[in-house]
C-alpha cells in the first residue's frame, strides 16, 4: 500500500513538471512570434531596406490576395550606385480599401522622397492604377498602412528598375528639377523652352515622349475654336500715301502679350507665355477733332480663343497637370482718334 502511494506521488510530481515545461515553451512561441512581428518593417519606426543593383519587386503580404489587417510595412530602396534614379511602376492588379471623401484615410500605400520627406502620392480604393514614380536620387521609400477594418485584396505589388538619367547637350534654364521650383521661377524657366518637345523634356525628362502622345490624344472635350484671320488687299491708287498714313497711324497692330497678366492667372502657368493680338496703337497726328490733344483707341473689340499649354500644380502631390486649353483675349478690330479723356467710340 505504502509503495502504491509512493508510485502515484511520483507520477504527480512528473506530470506537473511536464505541464510546467510545456506552458513554457508555448509562451516562448508566442514571445518569438510577437519578437518577430516587432521585428523590422513592422515597425512603424523602422523601415527594410533593400539594395538596388537590378530589376525587382515588393507586395503586400499575401498579394494578389487579401492583406493582413493592422499592418505597417516601410521600404527604403537604395540603388548600389549614386548617380541613378529608382522608378516604381505599379502592377495591374491593384486594390485596397477605398477612401472615404477622395481622402486614403484607412488602408493606402505612399511614396515618400527621403531627401526632403516630400510625399509623391498616396493611393488607395482599386478605380485606377497609380502611374510611374521616379526618384530624385538613388533613394526613394514606400510605406504600407492596413488598419483594424476591411481588407481588401489583392493588394499592391510595386516593379522597381533603376535608371540612368539622360542628359541632353541643350542646357536647362534651371539646375532645379522643375518640382523644386516656386510657380514663378519654374514660370520663367518653362518659358526661356522654344519648342514644346524640349519642355515637355524638362518636366517630365523619362516619360515625356508619353506626355507628349497624351497631350495630343483626342479627348471628349471640345478643344481647338479655329478662327481665321482675313487679310485685308491694299488697292494701290493715287491715295496710296494717304493709305500709307492711315495704315500706319491709328490702327489695329500686333503686340505681344503675357498671357498669366492679361488673365489675372499667377496660379497657372502657360506655354507659349506670351501670345500676339490685335491693339490699337499708333499716334493720331491727323486728328479731325477740335481738341488739344488726340488718342488712339478700339472702337471694336472681340474675344478670340487661343489654343495653349497650361500647367496647373497637382492639389496634395508633387508634380504638374498639363492640357491644352483656349485662353480668350481681346482683339482690337477698330480704331478711333479721339479727344484725350473721351474713350467712347
């Protein structure tokens, strides 16, 4: 009996020692699972970095299917050599949460430039697949947020290839690139460009064939009022000299024109920036008026429509809108002498 006693107290002892061991591996399970979510991206307060030297990618967990919910993920891409850029282009499949107002607020993936921490774009929702990101140098870091609600598949997955930068014999009116620029000074550096190609070159220097091809493409919207200008034939006569006066005294003439002053646009840049109209200009040495002193000014003027360039800076991100728009300006079709004072035709 004694030894039975003895038997059935060693086999508790064993057990407890055995359930002992075994909680405390499984809690170091968990202390290494835990260690390894800490580990890493998974920090908000740190990022993986990945050396470029070739072609790759980076995805949302589980891509193309759904992600993980509560997540934080940071990329910092650094190209092995210094003088190159890292383009990101975005895969097809693309989709997380969508936003709420237009605004990413729950599930997004940012591009962030860490020379200056400037935001390049923050995507969300699956209606459109964010376009090609370029770095301004060998750097350039991606961030994926997930929060506790609805996640959505299949995610992102981002293709990064480096790039060597080309650079043509003209010289740039600015050694900026043209998202460093105020609006004034890329005004005056898009508009030292004489021809559209090496603009479109300077602001988009490694796609800008591409821009160059959509700005083209036809679109919904009515663009282009076409006007012609007639040209008045000069009968030569025995009043040519008086003809020669009239011509060349009070008369419509071309004159250039900043196209931003005459619309009062300083948040929009245009290219050509100056256009030719039709003003009233000349003096009136043979007024016909009983008055000290004569002027010169329209009796008719119309609105004609121009087709440009325009540039409008994009609302939250880096970078520019282009389309080509008509401006409306005023054309000076008839001229008057009158008494200086009195404007009336």
């Amino acid at each position: 009996m004694l030894l039975f006693g003895l038997l059935l107290l060693t086999s508790a002892l064993a057990g407890q020692r055995h359930g002992t061991q075994a909680e405390s591996n499984l809690s170091s399970k968990f202390q290494y699972s835990s260690n390894k979510e800490q580990n890493g991206v998974q920090d908000p307060q740190h990022e993986r970095i990945i050396t470029v030297s070739t072609n790759g990618s980076i995805h949302s967990p589980r891509f193309p299917h759904t992600y993980p919910r509560n997540m934080v993920l940071v990329w910092r891409l650094v190209a092995a050599e210094e003088n190159v850029w890292i383009q990101l282009t975005f895969d097809e499949r693309f989709g997380l949460e969508d936003p709420e107002d237009d605004i990413c607020k729950y599930d997004f993936v940012e591009v962030e430039e860490p020379s200056d921490g400037t935001i390049l774009g923050r995507w969300c929702g699956s209606g459109t697949v964010p376009g090609k990101q370029i770095s301004k140098g060998n750097q350039i870091r991606i961030r994926f947020v997930s929060d506790e609600y609805f996640p959505s598949e299949p995610g992102f997955c981002i293709h990064y290839n480096i790039v060597v930068p080309q650079f043509t014999e003209a010289v740039s009116p600015s050694v900026l690139p043209p998202s460093a620029l105020p609006l004034d000074l890329l005004n005056n550096a898009v508009t030292a460009f004489s021809t559209l190609e090496d603009l479109i070159r300077y602001l988009e220097p490694d796609r800008w064939q591409l821009d160059l091809e959509d700005l083209y493409r036809p679109t919904w919207q009515l663009l282009g009022k076409a006007f012609v200008f007639g040209r008045k034939s000069r009968v030569v006569d025995l009043n040519l000299l008086k003809e020669e006066v009239r011509l060349y005294s009070c008369t419509p003439r071309n004159f250039s024109v900043s196209i931003r002053e005459e619309l009062k646009r300083t948040d929009t840049i245009f290219w050509p920036g100056c256009l030719l109209v039709k003003r009233c200009g000349g003096n009136c040495a043979c007024c016909l008026h009983n008055c000290n002193e004569c002027q010169c000014v329209p009796s008719k003027v119309t609105k004609k429509y121009h087709e440009v360039l325009q540039l409008r800076p994009k609302s939250g991100v880096r970078g520019l809108h282009k389309s080509l728009t008509d401006v409306a300006l005023e054309h000076h079709e008839e001229c008057d002498c009158v008494c200086r004072g009195h404007t009336g035709g």
